[in-house]
C-alpha cells in the first residue's frame, strides 16, 4: 500500500515520570521504523530525567531510579532522535502526549521538533466505531497483539505497528487511507496568532480562553477535546458573522487542562462567575436567584434568595429557579390559576374575606374555609413538583474523584469538593482540605445544575465523604 499508510513512518512510545511535558520528564524512548509496510528497524534508549521517578511509575513501568542512574540524558540522544524521525509520519496512541513530551524536550534544549502526527487511538474509533474500548490494551486484546511488556516504550511502540499491520486484512486501502487524510488535514490557525498552536493545543478536556489586545478576556470555554473545540471556533469563521468577529479580535490563546469533563465543566462555570468575559452568552452567574420554599405545615409560601438557604431543605421543599421575585410571583400566579389555587392563601393577594379568583369560581375556597389548608397545601406541592429543587443528598461535604479514562499513576486524579450543591474546591489527590476555608462559598446557578446531572449517575466508588475536620483527599 502506498500513500500516507505506507510511507515512511515512525512508531513511537515514551514512558515519563508524569502527565505534564512542562514539568515532568521522558525515562524511556522506543520507536519502530517502517516503509511500504515493512519493518526497517527497531530503536530504544532509557533517559536519565536527572530527577528520582515516583514510585507510582517505578511500579506501572518496571522503570527504576537504579535502571536511568547511567543512562544518556534527553541532550545526549537529542540529535539521533531527530534524525531518526525526519521526514517520517509521526505515530503513536494518543500521539499528543508523546508528540507534546518531545516537543518540549527539544524546547529546553532551544530547538523545533515538528512533524505530520497521526495517532492511532483516533485511527481506531474512526474505523472501528461500534467498539467502546479504543486503549492500547484493548486494542491488543481485540487484534490478537503481542506485547512483551506493556508499559515499556518499545513493546508498546511494536504493538501499535502490528496494529497498523493488521488494519489491511479489515479495512480497504482506500478507506484505510481516507481516514488517514482526515485525521492529518492541515488544522489552518489564523494568520495573526502563533503558527505553533496547532501543535501545542492538548486533545484532552479542559478550560481555553480566547485573549485580546492587552490581554482582554473575549471567551472561555470548555471542552473534552480543547485542540478540536479551538479549531471549531476558527473553521465557523467562515460562515458565522460572531465567530468570525471572535477569531478577528483574538490575538492570544491559552488552556488548564483538567482530568475529565466534570472539572472542565466546574472550571468554565467558576471563571465565567469572576472574569466576565465578552463574548459568553451563557453560563452568566445571575446576582439573584429565587425559589418558591413550601414548608410543610402547609404555611405561606416563603419567596427565597437561594444562596442564603440552606439547600439540605429540612422540613420544606424549594421549587424553581428564578431571576426576579416578579419572574417568580408571576409564576405561581400562572400555578394558582391553572390549579385553582388561591392567592391570598399563597400570599400574591391581600384581600378582605375571600379572594377574587373564589367569586368567578375560579378558587377552591382555602380563603374561606371551603377548602382545609392542608389538603390546598399539598395541591400547592403537587402545581410545583415538575420545578421542585433535589435537595443536598449528603449529610455534608463530599468530594467526587475524577481520573482519566485511562488509569495511568502518572496523572493524578482531581477531587472535587462540593456541599450543599457549592463547589468549593478541586484539589490533586493527596492535597489537604480544609472544611473551614472553603475556596468559594458562593451558591451558582450553573454549577447546581452541572451536579444536579452528575450527581445521578456518579458511582460511589468515585465519592468521599468529609467529617467536620480537615483531610487528606
């Protein structure tokens, strides 16, 4: 086959001491070279990261302090390594990881590393989209690879090369390749920002925000894929009038990637609440938000700020969001009328005897005693349960444990710290918290209800639950 597929190509795999090229270091080097579908040869090399590996690595790698103490620094294998991959297609699973480490190795060193990527991780969702397992490890079950030693970077760069050997016995070459011209179309990145963005943006989840002149903020946004959602922005440019305009006043991008969708989601909701930006339509933090609180004595119901309630609910039950206390009396009156409520018992009419809506017959008579209380109160509860308000399920704080799809001891799962629907921090597992000083008390809407869908599905493997004094998460 020729084309992209069999042109020269490198397979490659590094093992590091973390997730982050800017602070952690490659301990491992393998790559695998091949043209027109044979193997040209086959090269590995450890790497001194000049720093100790954490014991989580050491043990998910076999890769120890002892086995690096001699080995050729990164400076050292530097020019042979360039030279290996020039003029190759770069390929790897989840090739930015691997691809954004070297990069930034070769930036210490005050040299460019750029290169065509393909990244065999996409390659497999895109030719095989019914299957739900797309990691290396279940692409070895499901293909029939052998790997010597998973974890060890040229064990796992030969397993991606059968991969990419086997993919003719279930694909067609054409398709094989079409997929190839997709996944390697040129990312265009607008003129008057930074040609490099389109290698340095991360494929992971994350928050991005667009920067204008002096660094004014435009836009923040979230995504599970910050690198594809960027280029969204910029391919809509073309055809949408606000995007284009966006693109235009952009001059700077940057990012915080997170472990997963929920911290992106968090962050996106807690920078648009303190930054504002321009261009963010949605997920504006209101100064106000009301709720109808229905106690259950069957009392007047008691028009409420909902950031200075007590969300566990205890003895009443809150129903709606709303953005005015005239959004929310016009609301129960709309109630009151289709139920045959009454609202001088609701407390949105001060009369003398009955209510008005009672003369026109459009009341069931609580105003004058036709109707018990209690049985009017729970017809009120029964109007309202379609906007009825899911109480803090917990008896206090807890933290919701979010990691990569992978597990992986080099990244580091986050812990979301949240009480009574309140986000109050996200912290790296085993960073202490502190209950008393919470990060943010402020009740924001947008985040009830990112929780409010989380929380229903969130296994409870993945949930800590705090006591009153501080831990260690």
């Amino acid at each position: 086959m020729s084309g992209l597929y069999g042109g020269p190509l490198a397979f490659v795999d590094l093992e590091t001491t973390g997730c982050e090229p800017r602070t952690a270091r490659i301990i491992e080097i393998g790559l695998v070279a091949a043209e027109a579908g044979a193997l040209q040869y086959e090269w590995s090399t450890l790497v001194n990261p000049g720093r100790s590996i954490p014991p989580s690595v050491q043990h998910f790698t076999g890769i120890t302090d002892e086995m690096v103490r001699d080995a050729p620094f990164f400076e050292d294998v530097a020019a042979e390594l360039a030279e290996r991959l020039r003029e190759r297609l770069f390929i790897a699973h989840n090739a930015r990881f691997d691809y954004g480490f070297l990069r930034q190795e070769f930036r210490r060193l005050g040299r460019m590393f750029t290169s065509r990527v393909a990244c065999t991780v996409k390659l497999s969702r895109r030719l095989q989209p019914a299957e739900r397992e797309h990691n290396l490890d279940a692409l070895i079950a499901r293909h029939g690879l052998s790997c010597a030693h998973r974890h060890r970077a040229l064990p796992d760069a030969q397993a991606i090369w059968q991969f990419w050997s086997v993919l003719p016995q279930q694909r067609s070459a054409a398709e094989i390749e079409d997929v190839l011209r997709e996944l390697l179309a040129e990312r265009v990145v607008p003129a008057h920002l930074e040609p490099q963005l389109a290698d340095d943006l991360p494929e992971g989840p994350g928050v991005y925000r667009f920067l204008g002149e002096n660094d004014a903020l435009l836009y923040v946004g979230k995504a599970k894929d910050i690198r594809a959602r960027v280029f969204s922005h910029w391919s809509a440019a073309t055809r949408d009038e606000r995007a284009q305009q966006l693109t235009q006043l952009t001059r700077r991008v940057d990012w915080i990637e997170t472990t997963g969708e929920l911290g992106a989601l968090l962050l996106e909701a807690l920078l648009i609440r303190e930054q504002q930006p321009l261009y963010n339509r949605r997920l504006r933090q209101l100064a106000q938000v009301f709720t109808w609180v229905v106690a259950d004595d069957g009392a007047t119901p008691e028009l409420a700020l909902l950031g200075e309630l007590p969300l566990s609910f205890e003895h009443s039950d809150a129903f709606g969001l709303y953005r005015s206390e005239e959004a929310a009396r016009k609301a129960l009156t709309g109630l009151a009328r289709e139920h045959r409520l009454c609202l001088k018992v609701l407390g949105l009419e001060s009369a003398r005897g009955s209510c008005f809506a009672y003369q026109l017959g459009r009341c069931a008579g609580a105003c004058v005693g036709r109707e018990p209380l209690a049985r009017h109160a729970l017809r009120v509860k029964l109007a309202l349960l379609p906007h009825r308000l899911k109480p803090w399920p917990y008896p206090g704080a807890v933290g919701i444990r979010e990691s990569t799809e992978e597990a992986d001891p080099r990244a580091a799962a986050q812990i979301h710290v949240i009480d009574q629907w309140r986000h109050l921090a996200t912290l790296r597992e085993g960073d202490a918290y502190e209950p008393s000083c919470p990060a943010s008390s402020v009740f924001d809407l947008d985040v009830y209800r990112i929780l409010s869908r989380y929380l229903r599905h969130v296994p409870a493997s993945q949930l800590i639950h705090f006591s009153a004094e501080s831990h260690s998460v």
